[in-house]
C-alpha cells in the first residue's frame, strides 16, 4: 500500500460526473435530503451496503464529490489504476491498513467527503453489525457523519443482468442529517470508540426506518448477493 498516491480531490469530481452518466442512464435514481449535506468543510459518508451498486449511485448523485473506501480486491485489471484515478482509496481489510487510514485522513484534513460502508462487508443493508473502522474514522477528525441508505440496489425481480439491478428501476437515495460521533471530549480510547460506535449504529438505525417510511419500501430488504 505504500507509494500510493494523494487522493485526489478533482479525481473524485471527475468519478462523481462519469456516475451521474452511468447511474441516470442505467436507472432511476430519486434522490432525498442532499441539501443536508454540508456544503464545504470534511464529512464522512456512512452508507448501508446491500449490493455493488450503492457505491457508484451515492457517488453519481451525491452533491459532493466523494472519496470511498473500497476493498483492494476490487481494484483488478485496468480498475486499478481507473479507481485510483477518480480518488477512490484501495485497503485490505485483512489487516490494519495504515497507508489507507492515513488516506482518508487526508481526505477529511482536507475538507473532503469520505464514504464508508460501515457495515464491512455487503449484507442485509440494515446496519445491524457495524465495524469500528467509521467510528476512529469520525472520532479521530471530527467530521460530522452523514448517513445514507440506498433502497432498491438489492431488488432480484426483472433483472435482465444477473449481477445488476433490474435496469430503468428506482433506486432511492436518502441522506439524513449530519450528526457528530464522539462525546465532544476528543477521546480515543477503546472504550470511547466503542461508545461511539454504538451511537453511531442507534442514528444509522433510526435513519433507515425513516428512509423506509419516506420511500415506502418494504421492511426487509433481500440482499440477493453475498461474499
């Protein structure tokens, strides 16, 4: 991981536009609550995870350009060098990543959007097992957490692409309001990150039984695909 380079920031914006194209072209996204993101100034992204395609929406119609961290696994072939290109950030999650940490500090010191799936791993999409990588993440910098749900990605019914979303189907993109993880003393301890994790899944929860209320989906989600 050493060697990689800066994100960069007009990389990200570069990756937003190509999924604004990708994303309105494939489907029908409709968006809820961007204005609530911060206009300027470092915010974390903290997206549920239920297919492969979360990603690449959130960056298409976020109104920031946002920098996710994604699995080395993905990075194959001439992803590799396009992914880096666009300001996404490469970590193996077998170990403690330092290169990728330190990465996306430097997208938060920097005043820029960092997008994480706190989840971990692709699953249900309901936040019920979140890891303590967002909560170092928020504590660590400060930067107020935004959360998202995606709602629709995992939808099996009429997909022509097994792999995909059934193509031209509604996707719903939900951004809540941004809110602060730590305690406000600027603690880093375990069990200071354990709290916050905690606070961090209960607001992550509450998010995604209002983003259900407001889209009217239904309250279990199928995933459809697994790791």
């Amino acid at each position: 991981m050493t060697g990689a380079p800066v994100p960069s920031e007009r990389g990200a914006e570069v990756g937003r536009r190509i999924g604004v194209g990708l994303m309105y072209g494939l489907y029908r996204p409709r968006v809820l609550g961007a204005w609530k993101v911060p206009a300027t100034g470092p915010v974390i992204f903290a997206v549920n995870h239920s297919h492969n395609i979360d990603g690449p929406m959130v960056m298409g119609v976020a109104p920031r350009p946002t920098h996710f961290l994604i699995k080395k696994e993905a990075f194959v072939g001439p992803l590799d060098p396009f992914l880096l290109g666009i300001g996404q950030l490469k970590v193996d999650r077998s170990v403690a990543d330092r290169g990728a940490i330190t990465r996306a500090l430097d997208v938060l010191s920097a005043g820029g959007v960092l997008g994480i799936f706190p989840e971990g791993t692709r699953g249900e999409g309901d936040f019920a097992s979140l890891r303590a990588g967002l909560a170092y993440f928020a504590v660590r910098s400060g930067a107020p957490v935004v959360p998202v749900a995606v709602l629709g990605s995992s939808e099996r019914r009429g997909r022509l692409i097994k792999a995909l979303p059934p193509l031209r189907s509604r996707i719903d993109v939900v951004f809540g309001d941004p809110f602060e993880a730590g305690d406000g003393t600027g603690r880093r301890t375990r069990k200071a990150l354990d709290e916050a994790t905690e606070r961090i899944q209960k607001q992550l929860t509450a998010h995604l039984e209002n983003a259900r209320r407001l889209t009217g989906r239904r309250a279990t989600l199928s995933s459809g695909s697994t790791r």
